[in-house]
C-alpha cells in the first residue's frame, strides 16, 4: 500500500502494510507524518531515557524511547484493523507489563515525554495532548528545547492540570514516580 492520502481514514492495520519512511501517527484514523527528529532533540531524549532507565533498575516500571508505537485506546485483544489512535511518543515509561506486547504497546502509558519541534508543537500540545488526557496517561512532560522548559502535566479527575512549569535550573520530582528526582541542567546541554 502507498503513503496515506490526507482526505482518507486509516486503522493501524493499513499503517503497518504501507510502504514508507519516516514515522506516522494516527488520530482517530487521520494520519500524521512525523519529520525525523533533530540532533538536540536526541540529546535530550537521550539524557532523560538514560536518568530514568537508571532510576527504574529495580522497579517493575519500564522506560522506552521512540521509535515505538503505542496504541493508545487498544488491548492486545484488539484487532489491528479496529485500532485508529497511534502514536510514536519520544519516551514512555510502561509500569503493568500487560501493555507490553511483542512489537507495540497497547493502552495509556503511565507517563509520556514530548520533546517539541517547531513542525510537531501543535500536535504535541493539542492533538495527543487531548488523547493522551482521554486515555489515561497519569503524567505528561511537554519539553522545549528552545526555552529549556518542561511543563509538566498529572491526570487529576479525569483531567490534565498543569502543576509546574520548570527551567533549566530546576529539579523536578516526577509526580508518577515521586523518589525520581531530574536535574534538567543534565537534559538540557
């Protein structure tokens, strides 16, 4: 099958049967291509994946980093033709094994880790932001690298609030994971 049409609907199913390169993201069978990311963008990716696998040594959580497709409102019952919501976040870490499957994660992440870049920001703070909160992620970090924030974001009834707004400066105790303490003057170079 050829790269997606922008006026057609997708399941997950024909996304795994096209020909392509680069990396796409689907939002309720609208599919979003997804440009490679930026040396500074892996910089950072890199630095947090490395403080939180650390942390995460002996803990039942598990820290994965993109490229890995979650599908987010799915089960591993669910047939791939029926799944429509996919992403490619930059990092997640995974605390019920159940959600890890052999090739993709199925359900909400318990956390999720955006790095922003001027042609995803939209998406990211819009788009997943809201499915993100409708699945069930507990904790959303939305990073900039051009400010050298993070924002941070915890599922409170049903809803993202946004407890904190951090700078390069700071350390940040992560909500989810609370004895996880991220000095960003180590992610942001």
């Amino acid at each position: 099958m050829s790269i997606p049409n922008e006026k057609e609907r997708y399941t997950y199913a024909d996304y795994l049967h096209w020909n392509k390169e680069g990396r796409y993201e689907g939002t309720d069978g609208i599919v979003f291509m997804t440009p490679s990311p930026t040396p500074q963008h892996q910089r950072i990716v890199t630095a947090l994946s490395a403080l939180f696998f650390h942390h995460l040594q002996n803990h039942p959580c598990e820290v994965f980093v993109a490229p890995i497709d979650v599908c987010l409102f799915a089960t591993k019952d669910t047939p791939l033709h029926d799944i429509k919501d996919w992403y490619v976040p930059d990092l997640i870490i995974v605390c019920d094994p159940n959600k890890i499957g052999s090739e993709r994660i199925y359900g909400a992440p318990d956390f999720v880790v955006e790095i922003l870049s001027p042609s995803t920001a939209k998406h990211d703070r819009i788009t997943k932001f809201r499915s993100y909160e409708q699945a069930g992620v507990k904790e959303y970090w939305i990073v900039d690298p051009i400010h050298t924030t993070v924002e941070v974001y915890v599922l409170q009834n049903d809803r993202f609030q946004q407890i904190g707004m951090y700078y390069k400066d700071n350390s940040i105790s992560a909500h989810t994971l609370p004895e996880c303490i991220i000095e960003l003057e180590k992610v942001f170079p």
